[in-house]
C-alpha cells in the first residue's frame, strides 16, 4: 500500500517547492512515535552528549532499511505516512499503521526494504535528525547528472556533519 499527500506552496521554482514540501513531511514524521522511539534506540546505541555517535547510529539504521531506487519523474513523500511507510518500508514490513510501529520489532528482508532517490532518503534523515532534537538542513548541488539533495546537521556542540545515505559507501 502506497501513502502519497500532495503538499502546494506559492512559488514557481520547483526546487524550492519540493524543499517545502519535504521540511513539512520530515516534521511531521519526527513528531510521530514511530520516529522518536526508533530515533531514540539508534541514538542510545551511542555515548551519552556524542552527538556525531548519535548521527552515526542514525545514519546506519537508515541504511539497513533503505534502498535507492531512481523515479520517474519526481514524487516528494509528502507526509508522515509516506516517509514512514514507503521510504523506510514500514508498510512492506508488516506495519498496520507506520505512525504507530515499533519499528526495531519488524523484520527487515532485503524485499521489504523501504525505497526512494536523494529527496526521499533526505526526507527521512531530516526527520529523524528532528527526532533527536537537532535541527537538519536541506543541501541541494547541482552536478553534470542532474541535482541531488541530502542532509547536513549542526550538533548541539557546533560540529557540522553530512548525512547522505545516497552516496554510501
């Protein structure tokens, strides 16, 4: 089952739509239960106050529940739903109500993975960056292949860190 939500802004640069439309999901989805208790496990794995360790932890959850996976055209998960269900594959894992799963519980098969490009992985990272009380940024490049966008955060100690689980490894 597929959760897509429409998000309208006034402004005719698309870029500047999308970036709307995915700070309004990744807010959305930080403020559900889902992402504050799986953000929290992943966070606890890390030292206390290490913030970078924290970031870690996320970043590597992301990676074992996500693949990347090219649209055609370009769809922005526009809520809660979608991020949580279709990015981070909650509904292909078994999840009645991806706002309320406990998401280390559900079994992770390489089939079930949740999927997107950059947009929808930065999505997702930002809301669960949010969900650790840290405040993400969108950082979009431009390249000969096209525009990419991902993640930089600001630790509460000052250290800027990128998070971009596209260009793993």
């Amino acid at each position: 089952m597929t959760h897509r939500t429409v998000t309208t802004t006034t402004t005719s640069d698309p870029t500047k739509t999308a970036l709307v439309a995915m700070g309004r999901a990744a807010e959305a989805a930080a403020n559900t239960w889902t992402m504050r208790e799986w953000a929290a496990r992943l966070a606890s794995r890390a030292g206390p106050r290490d913030y970078v360790g924290q970031l870690r932890e996320l970043y590597l959850g992301i990676l074992e529940r996500w693949r990347y996976v090219q649209e055609p055209g370009e769809w922005v998960s526009g809520s809660a739903r979608a991020v949580l269900g279709n990015v981070l594959g909650l509904s292909y894992q078994g999840a009645a109500d991806p706002e309320r799963a406990s998401v280390e519980s559900l079994p992770v098969r390489r089939e079930t993975r949740g999927w997107g490009d950059c947009d929808d992985v930065a999505t997702l990272t930002a809301a669960g960056v949010r969900a650790l009380g840290m405040t993400p940024q969108f950082r979009v490049t431009q390249g000969p292949s096209g525009g990419h966008v991902h993640v930089l955060v600001r630790t509460p100690t000052g250290q800027v860190v990128s998070l971009d689980p596209v260009g793993h490894p």
